[in-house]
C-alpha cells in the first residue's frame, strides 16, 4: 500500500495561530508579482515560516483582492437558503455562485445566523398553524444541532434525548417543504469509509484574525458544537474602502435631487483612530512593497517620529565639487537624520574608493548608528537623488529590504517648507575631524547588534563582468554621460583610460530623474530603457565611474519590478585602471 502524499512542509518548523499584517502583506505582495503556481514552495520564496496550505487557505479566503468584506446582503443571504436546499453543505459549490464570498465565509453565516434564523421562521409558523412541533423535542427545531450515526441511524438532539429516524418523521409533519430539508441538510454527518466528500476535506478551518477593538468569542454547546460568531469590524473595513476612492474634482459640490449626502470618512472611529491605522497600514504596505523604492517628503514627514522610521544622510559628492558633506549635515539637516559616511563606511584594504565593507564593518558601523534589524531606513543627499542610492543598494546587498530613497532629497524637503536642525558639535560621531575617523572609533567601541545577510547576486566583480563580455548573458548599462562613455571626455580620476566595458550601452544617470530630481514614473523610465533598446525581461547589469551613479539606474530598475539588478561595485575606475581589460569606443 502507497504512503500516500507526502507532507508539504515539516509542521515542528512552520509558524502557527492567527497571520499578523506583516505576513499578509508579505504574502500579497509575493503573489501579486509571481503568481501562486506551487503553493508548497511559496512559502519559502516569499520568506514566511508557514504551511503552504496555510498560505493558500489565508490567500482564498481573506486576502484575494476580489474578496468581499462587510455583511452579507439581504439578496446574498437568500441566495445561500436558496442553494443550500439544493446542495446542502456544498459550501464551495455555493461560494461560486456569489463571487467574492469565500466558502468559509458562507459557512460561517449560515451557522451562525441564517440557520437561526430559519429555525425562528419554522417555529413561529408551526405556532401560527397550532402544530404541537413547537413543543415537541422531536421535532426539527431541536434536533437542528444533531449527530446521525453511520450505523443506528439514530438522531441526539440538544436535550440529549435520544429517538429514532422513523420517529422524527412522525411526530410532526414538517410545515413546508423546505422545513424538512432543513433538518437533514444541517445535521453534521460522518460519513462512510466508503464515502469521500471533497467538499469538507477542502473546508477552511482557520480562525479569523480582526484588529484588536472587535471581540470574537466562542460559544461552545452542550453537545460540542463550537460557534464562531462573525462579527465584522465594518466600519474599519469600510474605512479603508473609502479611502481607496478616488476624490471628486470639486468635493463642496451638493448631492443630487433627493439623494443622501455622503456618509463622512471613518464613520464610527475617531479622527485619531482613524488616521492610527492609515498611518500603520502606510507603514505596513510600505514595508513589503517590492517595487518602490522612493518615499516622498511628505511620506517622511508625516511618519517622522515613527519609533521604528530612521533617517540617514548620505550625501556624497565629486571631488571636483570641493563640497563638505558632513560640514553640511551639521550646518543643516532632516530633524533627526544621522550622517552615513559613503567614504568612511567602505573597504579600507583597497585604493578603490567607496567599495563595499565587509559584513562585519558594515555591521559594527551600523550598530553604532542605533540602526535595528527591524527598523524602515530613509535615505537622502544633499543633491536630489544622487549617493543616497548607493547607500540604499548597500543596505540590500547586506540584507536588509525596508529601505528607501527620499525622492528628491534634502533640497525637495526645504522646498516643500519642512523644518531643519543642525547638529552641537557634542554628538560622539561629530567630534571626530573627519567623517572617517568618526567611522573607526564607532567601530572599535560601539556593540554589534545589527545581523547581516549578504546577497551575493547583486554584486558583480570584475571577472563576472569580463566573462559576461564572451557569454553576453546580462545587459550592461553603464550610467557615466555620454561623452565619457565613448571616450572623449577624459576620466575625472587620473590614471583612468577612456572609454567603455565592450557590450556595453549608455544609459546616463540623469535620464532616471526630472528636474527636480526625483524619481521619473514607470511610463517614463520604461521609455528611456526601450529608447536603447534594453529589455525588462533579459538579465541587467549597471555600472558607473565607481559605483555611484549605478546605483540610480538600479534605482530605476526596481521601480519598474526589477530587483534582482546587480552593480559592479569597482566600475569603471577599476576597469579602465586594469591595463589588460579591454576597453571600447563605440557603443555595441
């Protein structure tokens, strides 16, 4: 005899109990971008510690964007009556004639209340037509809740008085048609060895899980049946569906003739209450979003206090710009940002600048910075969209996903007329002469509470650039200006040739942004990549003069569903000071 299937996951190391929001959104996103092809492996690639049947049964019956919330309308509670005359506990026959409702969800309604209800209806009928049902404890409104046995064909009631089948059809002929069908369609049969019903080997089991103001309690009976209520916080859910509606042109406009004036947003929830959860679902939605990667100042600014919200600013220019960046961040600032030195903040065993630190630098330096594993990180410069994305592939390289730009940086938030502060020289990282000698000392003193996870793929060497060269397997786009790619423009850095990596295709860092420095759409930014000829769907590599810039066009990227875009972190610094790599003048 087979073993049968074998178990979807090893249940002593999966997660169980009620889904937090965390894991819903995760679980959201994950689909929304790859699909649900094998639900045994989901769990793992969208990193959730649960059962892949949990994941499926979380997915159908609540988190499906077609999933309907709220109570059921009188035409849907009497489509369900209607139904189940016909199919009984069927439930996922009767969920698919109501789109939007979940099987569960049905049966859960039927249980709780339509069932009840039916039964008051049949009662009070009996009473009206002077039937002695109504007394009787044989009679179908007390043995609603009944167990049939496979072999006695006996019914319990909920009195515990026991009768026989023959008995009950006689005692008290049913007053409609229905009345009888009622009776034997709710009564929880065990069936057969024999008889496999898939209806209820599919039936969901999971509780469900509502903000902390709705109590759901348990109603357990005499004879073991356990009652969920379904009780709905309506007026959250309503909330949240009010505010995803568009709003009109002219919101003073009047209603029409006769017509009630609408109903005001978060009816039933206070202001505070109501502006509570939008912030923590912003924040919630804004943690697992898997394409964007820009924050706006006004986003920032509204979840600036946030305990769990640091900022950091990375500004970072030429050496040609002669600009201090961390003169600048003391003389002005975000409220409560600290200063990420890309020059300090880098591989000390190499004359390559600003190339990547070694796990446990980066650690220890970010430790130092009070920054947490589970901590959402804002990241800005002084020029609109510059260095700050360096700092932001950094953090991804080192694991760590809830990370973002500020679209167009300290200069949008001084224009948008937000506060300032500069820094007293007492700050422990400021006293230091330079921005690296502050990074040593936190380095030597400061505990390491911060935990890596390097991601491997989106660093490239200059061997997987040079071996790409011969395979051509990713695009290479490189983001220095035009005149520098094709070698007329000498290097900034001395001792550097120019030109460009063979294959490879220019794409200047400048086309990512308008003109004041933000984030150009996903309509745009596609253009400009399908203007050169690069497709989406083909493996993508970037790289710059020294890994900056690149960083922008993987910005880019990201926004238009690409995350997996590596950057080679020595660039053309490395590249073109190699006198054997080869370099080019015309683009491929």
């Amino acid at each position: 005899m087979g073993k049968g299937r074998a178990p979807c996951c090893d249940k002593s190391k999966v997660k169980k109990g009620p889904w937090s929001c965390e894991e819903d959104l995760r679980l959201i996103s994950f689909i929304q971008k790859h699909g649900h092809q094998n639900w045994r492996s989901l769990p793992k690639q969208a990193g959730l510690l649960r059962c892949g049947k949990s994941c499926r049964l979380r997915w159908i019956n609540y988190l499906r964007p077609d999933v309907k919330r709220g109570n059921f309308t009188p035409q849907e509670e009497d489509t369900i009556i209607k139904l189940h005359q016909s199919f009984g506990n069927k439930w996922s026959r009767i969920a698919s004639h109501l789109p939007g409702r979940t099987d569960n969800e049905i049966k859960n309604v039927w249980n709780t209340h339509l069932k009840k209800r039916l039964i008051k209806r049949l009662h009070g009928e009996a009473k009206l037509d002077g039937s002695p049902c109504a007394n009787s404890p044989s009679s179908s409104s007390t043995s609603v809740l009944s167990h049939k046995t496979s072999n006695e064909g006996e019914f319990k009631n909920v009195n515990g008085n026991m009768i026989t089948e023959k008995e009950a059809s006689k005692s008290c002929p049913p007053t409609s048609s229905y009345a009888s069908s009622l009776s034997n369609l709710s009564q929880v049969e065990i069936s057969s060895p024999n008889h496999v019903d898939m209806d209820w080997i599919f039936q969901v089991n999971e509780e469900l899980e509502f903000p902390s103001t709705t109590t759901t309690t348990r109603k357990v009976h005499d004879d073991g049946v356990i009652e969920i209520p379904l009780e709905f916080d309506i007026d959250f859910w309503d909330m949240l569906d009010i505010t995803d509606r568009p709003s009109p042109p002219n919101s003073e406009s009047k209603p029409d003739n006769g017509s009630e004036a609408p109903q005001p947003v978060c009816q039933g929830l206070s202001e505070f209450e109501c502006q509570k959860w939008l912030r923590y679902f912003e924040n919630e939605l804004l943690a697992v979003s898997s394409n964007e990667p820009v924050v706006s100042v006004d986003w920032l600014h509204a979840n600036l206090k946030e305990p769990d919200v640091k900022v950091l600013d990375a500004s970072w220019y030429m050496p040609n710009e002669q600009r201090n960046p961390l003169q600048e961040y003391q003389v002005a600032h975000i409220p409560g940002a600290l200063f990420f030195d890309v020059d300090g903040i880098s591989d000390r065993t190499t004359n390559l600048p600003h190339m990547l630190p070694s796990e446990e630098a980066f650690a220890a330096t970010v430790s130092s910075l009070g920054i947490e594993n589970k901590d959402g990180i804002v990241v800005y410069d002084g020029k609109g969209i510059f260095s700050a994305a360096r700092v932001w592939w950094m953090f991804r390289v080192f694991g760590h996903d809830r990370v973002w730009v500020l679209d167009g940086g300290l200069p949008r938030w001084r224009a948008s007329g937000y506060d300032v502060e500069s820094s007293a020289s007492g700050d422990a990282i400021l006293k230091a002469s330079t921005a690296s000698e502050a990074i040593e000392t936190c380095l030597q003193v400061a505990p390491i509470t911060y935990q890596t996870k390097f991601q491997p793929h989106l660093v490239w060497t200059l061997d997987q650039v040079w071996k790409n060269i011969e395979e051509k397997t990713y695009q290479h786009i490189d983001a220095r200006s035009k005149a520098r790619f094709d070698g007329v423009a000498p290097e900034p850095r001395k001792g550097i040739r120019s030109g460009h990596v063979p294959g490879s295709k220019c794409i200047p860092f400048t086309q990512m942004l308008d003109g004041s420095q933000t984030l150009l759409s996903n309509e745009e930014l596609k253009k400009k990549f399908d203007q050169k000829g690069i497709s989406l769907d083909n493996p993508i590599v970037t790289s710059c003069g020294t890994g900056v810039t690149a960083c922008i066009l993987a910005l880019g990227l990201h926004r238009l569903g690409k995350n997996d875009v590596p950057v080679y972190d020595g660039s053309w610094t490395e590249w073109g000071g190699h006198q054997d790599a080869p370099v080019s003048t015309s683009e491929a």
